[in-house]
C-alpha cells in the first residue's frame, strides 16, 4: 500500500464529495473491487449508503448486519461470501462513531498484511468527513433515514458529536426522537486539562424550543470560551436568554467541569435534568440545590456546588422526558426502573448505554410514543494513572 502520509494528502486535497473514490484508487493497488462507506444514521438504527455503488442496500440494520457488528463491536469483521471476501471496518474519530468502510477483496486476500493500513485509513477517512462537512452535504444526507423537522435539524447542527473518548474518560449521548426532537441538547468540550459538559431542556415545542436552545447553547459556549468559570456561564447565557424573551421563555440547564487530573467536579444545577451515579453495584441520584432555570428572571445569581468523581464511576444524565415518563399504571421512570436500567447495562460501553436505557424507557412507557423530547448522557471516568493507583 501507499505510505500512509501520501494517501493522507490526496484526501485532503481531494474535492469534499470525492473521498471514496481517492480511498478506492488507492486500495485498488492491492486488488480492492469495490468500496462501500455507511455513515450512521441520526437515530443509530441503520448504517446508509454515501453516493451510488450498484449492487449495494442504500440502507442496512445496526443490529443485525455485518456492517453493523463492525460498527457495534469497533472492530473489523470478516465475512466470506463465495467469491469474494468482504472486510467490514469502523470509521470513528476520537471515540465518535461515524459510520464503516466495506472492502470487496478477492477471496484469497492476505487480510493480515493489509489490516493495519486500511485501519489506519479509515481514522484519516473520519477526520477528512468531519472537515469536508463543511463544503458539501454528501455526508450529511447519508445520515438520515427519513427526513428531519426544521427544529431538529436545528439542534443536531448545534451537538458536538454523539461520542468522546479520552484516556481520562468516555462519553456518549442519544437523543429521541431523533428525526423530531426539539428542545433537548448536549454539549461538551475538552481543554487546559478540564471536560465541560452541559445538558440543556429549553421549554416550548418545535421551532420556539430550538431557537431557546440555540441561544442558550451559543451563550453557555460564549462564556466559556471566555475563560469564565461555571456560575458565571450560567449567568451570563441567563442574562442573554432574558435579555431576549423577558421571562417568558427559560431553559433548564446542569452544567459540569471536570478536572481531569483530580476528578473534582464544579456543577451548577439551573433547572429539570437530573444525574444519577453508579458505583460498583449501587444506583443513586446525585442531587444539587435547585436553582432558577436560565432567562427566568434577570440577574439571576448561580452558586457552584462541588463533587467528585473516582475511577470505574458511571455517571448517568436524562431530561424529564426520561425520568419523568410514566408507565401506563402511573409509576415516573426515574423513580425504579432507571435504576435497574443502569444495572442491566454495567458491563456495555457507554456508546451503547443511552439508546439501551431509552429501550427500557419505551417499554416501561407502554411502547407508545413519548410525549416529550428524550435525552440520555451516559459518562464513564476512567482517571488519570494517578488517580487509579490511589
């Protein structure tokens, strides 16, 4: 194969919209017939076809597909059919699942030779989608399996990313339904040693909701890029969001710094989502003094409480949509079930954890649909070699 360097730079001076290709001529040296790349759709139930390959599903399962193993498992799968040889591979970047690249091989491939630099292709591939994502929505489009509402198309613009993982720690996050949300959000950023993470819950539907969201997001983000420590972000995205609406609209908000040295944790609890903490066997809420959502009322004061957080820890966040959604004989989630939830899903990674708790939530719900946006945070702190020795 090409020395790796050399493939990097034809991708990166490749059009937006012609990767695979530059990927495709690059492993047809090495006898490739045809290359498939998936992205994941929005709701993590099917891996979708980018542009045209003849032959191929333009959709196929996450949960029952070999493509989906690969991507499940985050690790290559092979599959030989008769003729042929298939090499399924994760494309992922930085712990956020993108989708996975297929390769056609002839059936007696040296796959051992080969793996490592396809491996590693497929890391360049996911950054150069991230970057080109920018300029064209070849790969955009290939993530939904329906199309969105104007509201929710609003809120997936404003998330991070769907996963994080770090030596320090893991994160992944889902949110449902995923074709329509509107007022539920994430947001996380890592830095000068620090993960900050926030889960916001604008009030409203539709479009109100995610306009609320949006300027919540964009202040929070604002004031951290500032330099300003927890209270005073809340503070001044709740000076912004009611310099706008007056207190006629708000948005609740739990906001956390973590230091990743120590795992001392700075939270401002401003509203309705919740956090709930695992620790070897043991589910337990982690509560804060409430205090008034964001744009409530003006200059409003925030007071940061702190805690802390040691290695093997789970930690669990939901909207009210979560904890609050009632079983048809009245029982609210929050109050057992998510807590046998967190139980039953210890030993899965936490990409796995948030759509396999809003699982649970929708059978506890009756499996109807729910009547309010559905968000899961799952967080696992892994700590600093230091940390874990003590």
């Amino acid at each position: 194969m090409r020395e790796i360097s050399e493939i990097e730079q034809a991708l990166r001076r490749a059009a937006p919209h012609r990767l695979v290709e530059v990927v495709e001529d690059a492993l047809g040296e090495h006898g490739v017939r045809r290359l498939e790349l998936r992205m994941a759709d929005y709701a993590l139930r099917t891996l979708q076809l980018v542009g045209h390959v003849p032959g191929a599903d333009p959709s196929v399962p996450i949960h029952d597909s070999p493509q989906g193993r690969a991507f499940g498992a985050q690790e290559p799968h092979v599959v030989r059919e008769s003729g042929a040889l298939l090499l399924h591979l994760p494309v992922t970047v930085r712990g956020d699942r993108l989708g996975v690249l297929t390769a056609e091989l002839p059936p007696r491939a040296e796959i051992g030779s080969l793996l490592p630099g396809i491996t590693q292709l497929c890391e360049a591939l996911g950054h150069e989608i991230l970057v080109a994502e920018r300029d064209t929505d070849l790969y955009v489009l290939a993530r939904r399996a329906a199309r969105l509402t104007l509201a929710a198309e609003m809120q997936w613009q404003l998330l991070p990313g769907r996963s994080c993982a770090r030596p320090e720690f893991a994160l992944a996050a889902h949110l449902e339904p995923a074709y329509a949300v509107f007022g539920d959000n994430y947001d996380w950023s890592v830095s000068d040693g620090r993960l900050t993470l926030t889960v916001t819950n604008g009030m409203g539907e539709g479009i109100e909701a995610a306009l609320l969201t949006n300027l919540a997001i964009n202040a929070l983000r604002n004031a951290r890029r500032a330099g300003l420590p927890p209270a005073d972000q809340a503070a001044l995205a709740d000076q912004a969001v009611y310099a706008q609406y007056r207190g006629r609209a708000y948005v609740s908000v739990l906001l956390l710094r973590f230091d990743l040295a120590t795992g001392e944790v700075e939270a401002v609890d401003a509203g309705s989502p919740r956090l709930w903490r695992q620790r070897g066997q043991v589910v337990e809420p982690v509560g804060f003094e409430a205090q008034l959502p964001l744009g409530m009322f003006e200059d409003t004061v925030y007071v940061p409480e702190r805690f802390s957080v040691r290695p093997g820890d789970r930690l669990l966040f939901g909207s009210d949509g979560v904890y609050a959604a009632v079983s048809p004989a009245g029982e609210s989630y929050g109050d057992r079930a998510l807590a046998r939830a967190l139980r039953g899903t210890r030993l899965l990674p936490p990409t796995h954890v948030p759509q396999a708790v809003l699982r649970e939530l929708a059978v506890h719900h009756g499996g109807g649909p729910l009547e309010d946006d559905a968000l899961v945070v799952c967080l696992d702190w892994h700590g600093t070699p230091s940390t874990v020795a003590l």
